[in-house]
C-alpha cells in the first residue's frame, strides 16, 4: 500500500517512489537566537527569505534552530504555517504548494557545562519530531536546571524565557545528565525526539590532546548522540573507518554537515543529501544506515548518473 503521511495543514502526502536522495538543512537559526541575531526583527522579511531561499535551494527538510527555546519554531508554525492567509500575503501559489512539501523539524540548541579543548562550552542539539506538539516542548523547558558561567551553583533557576534574560542567554548552561533524564522522562527517545551532538566547529566534543578526564567525557556524550553535526572530513572518524571508537562499543553514527545560519547569505550554504522520505521517521532512518543514506558534496554518484 502507499506510505501515506499527512503534511502540517492536515492533507495527505504520498510517497509513492520510495526513498530519494533530497538536500536538508538541520541547523537554521531565527531571529528568536537572542545571542547571535543578524535577521533583524522582521519576522515577515524571515519567513520570506527562509522559504524563496529554501525553495531556490531545492531544500527539503529544515531544523528551525533557537537556543534554549522553540519561540522561533512556534512562531513560524501558528503564525505562518497554520495561517493561509499570512502565507498568501508573502508567496504565491506556487511557492505556497511548495513550502507545503518541506519538512520543518524544532531544532533546541543547549550549552552544557563543560568545555572543550578550545575551552568552549560544548553544544548539544535536541530535534524534536514535528508531530510532537508545542506545549509538551514549552512545559518540557521549564524543567532543565539552569547554571551560569558566572555561578555554576544557581539555585531555583530554570530554562525558561525569564530566568534566561536574568542570567543571559551568552551565560545560561545546563547540565548533560540532567538533559538526558529530562528527555526520557518527558518524551521518547528516537521516535519524538534525537539527541545530537557537535563534532567539529564551536562547541564541538574534542578534548585537549592527552586531557584523560576531556576524552571520557566525549565518550560519555558519543553514547548518548544518535548523530553528530560536523563536516565531511569527520564522516569516516564517525563510521569507525578511522581512529578507535569501535573499542568503546560506540557503534559506527552519521555526520550531518549544515549552515548553522544567522545570516540570510548563509542560508543552506552548507547541506547534507539524505535518502529518505521528508519526515521525521525518514531521518530516523539514518540512524540504522548511516552511511548509505547520508552524503556531502555536490551530488551523490546516482544522480549523477542519471
């Protein structure tokens, strides 16, 4: 029988040709990213720019990215996606139909409270299903202990929009341990929501060289990542072609290469191709073949071929 899904405005959508090779982005930022906004504050202008961009692109999926918060997610989903007339105010038919077929996904970027050898404070992402409703995120939020690079040992503080403005969103961490138990509390893991990590640029997981404690650390995080964002020249470290994971029983993970825009110029300037449906069972897909569903470069060598 035909796979058949139906899209954020209730109608079906049939994946009638089974799994495709489509480019998507899972790393976009908003202007709701309170520590490094250069949209400006016109939401409209975003939503245009993000989806004629998007469109122009060939983009499929997009993990709408904010730190600590969904505000940008949530935003663009009622105030936009649910409402066709704003939706007609801004694109036209075409692109309406269009925008219809991408999948947007809640992307929650935290900062932990260790650093790396750079002595930045590692980053993890949570992205979550887009079937998994609003309010279950926003209440899940509240829950996660907050610290600060000022004080590590706050006390009543939580990831909330006004705690956060208190200690300031450059300066709010949170505990690892506490965001995994949090997560399988609330919600669960693989089937509503994927926990990745940071391989390479700010915030990534490698430890100092001949730093025991740093590497252990990183290991503790590889367990607890289903996928990592990172670059091309990470892929075969994150398959077990090369270094030693494979003697930590950390079994082979995909690499995810993405903008991580702030700017409308970086806008799908970096992607990965992904051989599944536009869905969030799709990703989930890469998870149990992460190196036959997932590429970086140009174009993968079968659609070359044709």
């Amino acid at each position: 029988e035909d796979y058949v899904i139906k899209n954020r405005w209730g109608n079906k959508m049939s994946y009638l040709k089974g799994s495709e090779w489509r480019k998507w982005d899972l790393h976009v930022h908003t202007p709701f990213s309170y520590l490094n906004n250069q949209f400006g504050n016109d939401l409209d202008e975003y939503v245009r720019q993000l989806f004629k961009k998007a469109i122009e692109n060939d983009i499929a999926a997009i993990g709408i990215t904010d730190y600590f918060t969904i505000e940008g997610y949530k935003k663009l989903k009622q105030n936009y996606l649910e409402n066709e007339e704003k939706l007609k105010e801004l694109f036209t038919e075409d692109e309406i139909e269009r925008i219809e077929q991408i999948l947007i996904l809640p992307n929650v970027e935290f900062r932990i409270n260790q650093k790396n050898k750079d002595s930045e404070f590692i980053n993890l992402h949570t992205i979550f299903s887009n079937q998994v409703d609003i309010g279950e995120i926003e209440a899940f939020l509240p829950r996660l202990p907050l610290m600060s690079t000022d004080d590590m040992d706050l006390t009543r503080k939580y990831c909330s929009k006004k705690d956060l403005e208190e200690i300031g969103y450059d300066k709010a961490l949170i505990n690892h341990e506490k965001l995994f138990e949090k997560l399988r509390e609330d919600f669960k893991e693989i089937d509503e929501c994927i926990t990745v990590g940071v391989i390479s640029g700010y915030g990534n997981i490698r430890p100092e060289y001949g730093n025991g404690r740093g590497a252990e650390f990183a290991k503790e995080i590889d367990k607890n990542c289903y996928f990592f964002f990172g670059r091309k020249d990470n892929v075969d470290f994150l398959l077990n072609k090369t270094g030693n994971r494979e003697i930590y029983n950390l079994p082979p993970k995909a690499v995810i290469y993405s903008s991580d825009s702030h700017t409308f110029e970086e806008m799908f300037g970096n992607f990965t191709w992904i051989k599944a449906d536009p869905t969030f069972e799709g990703l989930k897909q890469i998870l149990y073949e992460p190196e036959e569903r997932v590429f970086i470069g140009d174009e993968p060598e079968l659609i070359k071929r044709v």
